[in-house]
C-alpha cells in the first residue's frame, strides 16, 4: 500500500493498479485511474494531474514539483496523443521512455502515472476519436496554421484527460503558451471542474527552451536553435527600449533568425497573450506575448517570451495596493 490510498478507510475498495514502479501506482484504465482518482478525493485531499507526453525532462518535472507543493496527491499521466500528429512520422519518432519516466516522477513527488493505450482512450476507431473537441479561432492561427488539425487533437485528449480525472488543479506548461490558451478556454466553455495552472518555461544553461524534440537535434542544430530565444529577447528589449510598433519588433525577430541560415522561421510575432489576436501597438495594458516558431534540421521548435514581466507584477501590486488604500 502506498502513502496515496494510506488512509483509506477499507483496502479493499481500492482500485488496482497495473504495476508499481519506485513505489509509484501505474494505472492504464480510464477506469482503475478515474476510482483511484475518486479515492483520494474521498479521503478528503486534494489531487493535481500533470498531462504529458513522456520524454519527461527538467521542464515536466518543474511542474510536478510545482503541484506537489500546491496538492496533496499528484497524478502524471504519460500518453502520446495520436491525434495531434499531421506527420506520422513525428507520431513514429516521438521518443518514448517509460522506465526513466517513472523515476522523474518520482522524483519530483509525483505519487501516480496513468500510461493508457492508445485503445484504451480512442477505444472505436483506430487513433482517432468521433466526438471531438475543437476551437476554431484560437486553434487555427499560429501552430494551427502550420499543423491543421493539432489543436483539434489536443483539445480532445486533454478534455478526455480531465474529464476522468474529476475536479482537480491541472498544470501545464507555458512552453506551449497556445496550447495553454486552448486548454484554458476549453475547461472554461465545456464547464470543467478543473483549476488551470499555468508554469514557467524551463530552458537550459544557454537559453534553449528544453523539449523531449530536442534530442533528435545534433549539438550544430542545437546551436543554430539558440537564435529563437535570443530573437525573442531582442523583440523584448526593442519594447523595453520605448518601439511602439509590433511590425518593427516582428522584423527585428525575423532579421535575427535569418542570420542562422539552418534555422526556417515560420512565424516571430507580438499578440495579445488572452487571445493571440495579432497586436496593432505595443503601447496598451493589455498582457502581451511574443511567439516564434520554426524547423531547425528535422524538428519544429516553439517559443515565447513574456516581453514585458515586471509591468505585470508591478500592475498586480498597485492593484493590491490601492485594494488596501495604500495608493492614492
Ligand atoms: P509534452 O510532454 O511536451 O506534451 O508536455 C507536457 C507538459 O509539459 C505541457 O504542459 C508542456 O507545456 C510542459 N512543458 C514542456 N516543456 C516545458 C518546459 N521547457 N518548461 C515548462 N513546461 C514544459
């Protein structure tokens, strides 16, 4: 028996799991996993589910650690969902590491990993599923321009995710800030009785945003890729330096990019962080977010930047401090 179920009241109600590793429950029925789930919150505490895709690196583990400060139990679930992949050979590649998987969910205090097949949650058709989730707008622009159908994918499968782990605090990572934006309105228009947790993205020593992708980069294209957070550090500092105009941040970025000749930019752009609506001026309250993406050697690498975080932090405090008459 693990410190998971250790207080519940009868054994032998509990769920089985399919095995354990390092002491850790992996389940890989809806079922077993949503009663486990279910179990925990009967005794009365608290659970926050990380969604993956295995591969698990420095940034995942952040966010496991992140929820096992903030929950009482916390949940991994490792499935590389088939239906985001346009290219099936990204789908064939993806790197695939339960094993070490396992003792990085261990050690950031993760106490449950849920590993499905892919029959398990697309139990009719082979892959793909009937009743899908989609978000037009949001999903279409930007990765969705490039990967028609991926956040179609990803909204499905995370709306399923949920939906079996009951109401919890879901941690994703703004690494993939769309991503984030559509799991946020999709929990918000579907009514799920889930808490989003956006987290910090993790990059490595040189700036590189970590990525499981990132190990079919050879150490020249794992150079070359550093020219997106630099680019994207360029676009914050012109904004810091007084450029109002989105337009001339975005040539910045792009003029940066174009040096590293390896490296296909797709997109470096200033939108507005809610929506991802293009920004027309850079000179508004509203949060903005600078987005790039391209393909360096055989991978396509994400990035982003928060161009302007101290005037956030700053607004939050005078908000809480004329809430608490502090200011005039
Ligand atoms: P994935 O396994 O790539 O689907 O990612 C699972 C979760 O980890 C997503 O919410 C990602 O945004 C998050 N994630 C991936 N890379 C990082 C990173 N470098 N820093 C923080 N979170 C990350």
């Amino acid at each position: 028996m693990t410190t998971v179920f250790a207080e519940v009241a009868d054994p032998r109600s509990l769920p089985r799991p399919l095995s354990r590793s390092l002491g850790i429950p992996i389940f890989d029925t809806v079922a077993g996993y949503s009663a486990a789930l279910d179990a925990v919150r009967r005794n009365g505490r608290t659970v926050g589910v990380v969604p993956t895709m295995g591969a698990l690196h420095a940034g995942h583990a952040s966010l496991i650690r992140q929820a096992a400060d903030e929950c009482d139990v916390v949940a991994v679930s490792i499935f590389v969902n088939p239906t985001q992949f346009g290219d099936p050979s990204d789908l064939a590649n993806y790197p695939r590491t339960l094993e070490s998987d396992l003792a990085t969910v261990a050690a950031a205090g993760g106490q449950m990993v849920f590993a499905p097949s892919v029959g398990e949650m697309y139990p009719d058709l082979q892959g793909g599923a009937q009743a899908t989730v989609s978000v037009p707008d949001l999903g279409a622009r930007w990765e969705g321009a490039s990967r028609p159908g991926h956040f179609d994918g990803v909204a499905t499968v995370v709306v399923k995710l949920l939906e079996i782990a009951g109401p919890c605090r879901a941690y994703f990572g703004e690494k993939d800030f769309q991503q984030l934006a559509v799991v946020r309105r999709v929990v918000k228009d579907r009514s799920l009785p889930t808490d989003v947790v956006g987290c910090e993205t993790v990059r490595d020593d040189t700036g590189l945003a970590l990525s499981s992708r990132n190990v079919r980069l050879s150490s020249a294209e794992r150079q070359a890729a550093l020219v997106l957070s630099r680019a994207l550090r360029t676009g914050a500092a012109l904004m810091a330096q007084g450029e109002n105009d989105p337009v001339a941040v975005e040539r910045a970025m792009a003029e940066l990019v174009a040096s590293e000749p390896s490296v296909a930019l797709d997109y470096a752009v200033v939108v507005h962080a809610d929506d991802l609506e293009p920004a027309t001026t850079c000179a508004t309250e509203r949060p903005l977010r600078l987005l790039t993406a391209a393909t360096v050697g055989p991978v396509r690498l994400i990035d982003n930047l928060d161009p302007r975080p101290h005037r956030h932090v700053d607004a939050g405090r005078r908000e809480m401090a004329s809430a608490a008459g502090t200011m005039s």
